[in-house]
C-alpha cells in the first residue's frame, strides 16, 4: 500500500490526479502540493522523520512545467537522498521523458490522465516496492546453468536494418543487431546496447511482435533480450535471472520455462 504525494501548480489538474488517486486501493493516502517548494519541505519533513504513518511519502507524482523550481529540478535535489521516495512524471509534455527516466523515473504519464494508464504506473510502483522490502534468497542453494552466447537464434536477419532515435533533435540510426536487450519505462522503451541506451516512443509488447524474428525474446513484463546476447543464465532459490553484458535481468516464473527451453535448443544448434 502506497502513501503519495501529487505536485501540480494547475489545481483542477492537481484536483484530477488527486482524485483518481484516491480512487485506487493500493493508495492508502494521496496529498497535493501546488509548487515545487511546498512539495519538497514535506517530503524533507517526510524522510528526516522517517515516518512510518501517514505522514510517509513513498511516491511522488510529479508536474514538469511549474513555477519556480521544475519537476525535473525536484528529481534531481531529491536524487541526493539515501533512500528517496519514488517518482512518476504526469506531464503535458513528451520532449522530457529522456531525462525523466535519467533521473530513474518509475513511469512517464502523458496529460490529459487516464484512469487505466495511472492505474498501470501505480502498478509499477507497487511492484518497485515490494521488491525493494523482499530479501534476496540467499546464494548458498544457487546452481548456475550456462548458455551459449554464441548460439544463433532463429532466422536472424542481417545488421542492415535499423532504428531511428532522437536525442536532442538529433536523429541516430542504431542497428537492431546491436541492441542487447530492451527496457520498458512508460509509454517508452529504452534499447540498451553496449555503447550505451536510447530511448524511443514504442511500447515493449509492439517491439516485441515485431523482432520475434529477430530472436529477442519477451523474460519480463520490463524486459526484451537478444537470446544470442544472454550470456548466462542462473537459478537461485527459486528465482531465476540472466546475465546480458554487465546487466542481471530477473525472469518472471511465466516465461522461465520457455526461455530455458529455447536457449537449450539453441545450445543444442
């Protein structure tokens, strides 16, 4: 269950946001702040008292364009905290989700707000935080499982085609072959490869349905990964996850089986 705080300087947006809020059960309590300022004294107020009750503050739904301080300029001053509340962006704006997400944004939601996709961040958020108070099973009953990198996953195409992204006003053309894995955020999905990430406006289920083909296969409702760029695969009491390069992705128990089934044939040629 969720303690929130909504910070807006629109009140009949802050008035809408607060309401679908209070609207959800996951949220046991939903304040609104109208400026910046207000908004970051009583998260300090919040997390220097540690507060356990209703008072606490766990997410922080967050207007961009604002008076005075912007929302990206509270992400920041909050980010110097030990153990900051988490934050979703809600904004009229697309052109910031890159920095939003920088700033290690739960989710991006588009204005005008809709009930089913404020219902999908705070989902996020929930998922976050009980991740984050469940201990890690413990490593002495691990067994690790080796897969081929090497291995090549299906019709692969050739490295010709590409996909466009934006940074800056700058459009880039980034190899699909070169993309390690992808990373739902929002609306978005970042592509990650080994020079770096770039984050595009398509969900994760369209890249999906489209690089199939490609051998990138679905692991986590979060996650798409290059079956030929998973370079081990562990299990851990029960959990299982796979390493791509430097990145430990987590598998859900819904596609376990299949992965492992698929790296095996591969492994098997």
């Amino acid at each position: 269950m969720l303690r929130a705080l909504a910070v807006d300087d629109e009140k009949p947006a802050l008035e809408e946001l607060l309401y679908l809020l209070r609207s959800d059960p996951r949220i046991t309590s939903a304040e609104g702040a109208t400026d910046a300022t207000d908004a970051l004294r009583r998260i300090t107020r919040a997390l220097d008292a540690q507060a356990d009750g209703d008072d606490g503050i766990d997410v922080v739904f967050l207007d961009i364009h604002m008076a005075g301080l912007t929302g990206l300029d509270v992400a920041r001053l909050l980010a110097r905290f030990a153990h900051p509340p988490l934050i979703v962006f809600v904004t009229a704006h697309e052109g910031f989700a890159v920095q939003a997400f920088d700033l290690k944004a739960v989710d991006y939601i588009l204005k005008p707000v809709r009930r089913e996709r404020l219902a999908e961040a705070v989902r996020r958020v929930v998922d976050l935080a009980r991740a984050a108070r469940e201990p890690r099973p413990p490593a002495a009953h691990a067994t690790l499982a080796h897969a081929t990198p090497a291995a090549t996953p299906g019709p692969v195409h050739s490295g010709s085609e590409q996909i466009p992204v934006e940074l800056g006003g700058i459009t880039r053309f980034v190899p699909i072959d070169a993309i390690t894995y992808v990373e739902a955020q929002g609306d978005y999905a970042r592509l990650h490869t080994d020079d770096g990430s770039h984050l595009v406006r398509i969900p994760l289920s369209t890249l999906e349905e489209r690089w199939a083909a490609r051998g990138f296969v679905r692991i986590h409702r979060s996650h798409l990964v290059a079956i030929a760029r998973i370079d081990e695969l562990r299990l851990d009491a029960g959990a299982t996850t796979v390493r791509v390069g430097s990145a430990e992705l987590a598998v859900s128990r819904r596609h376990a089986r299949q992965l492992r089934e698929l790296l095996m044939r591969h492994a098997r040629g």
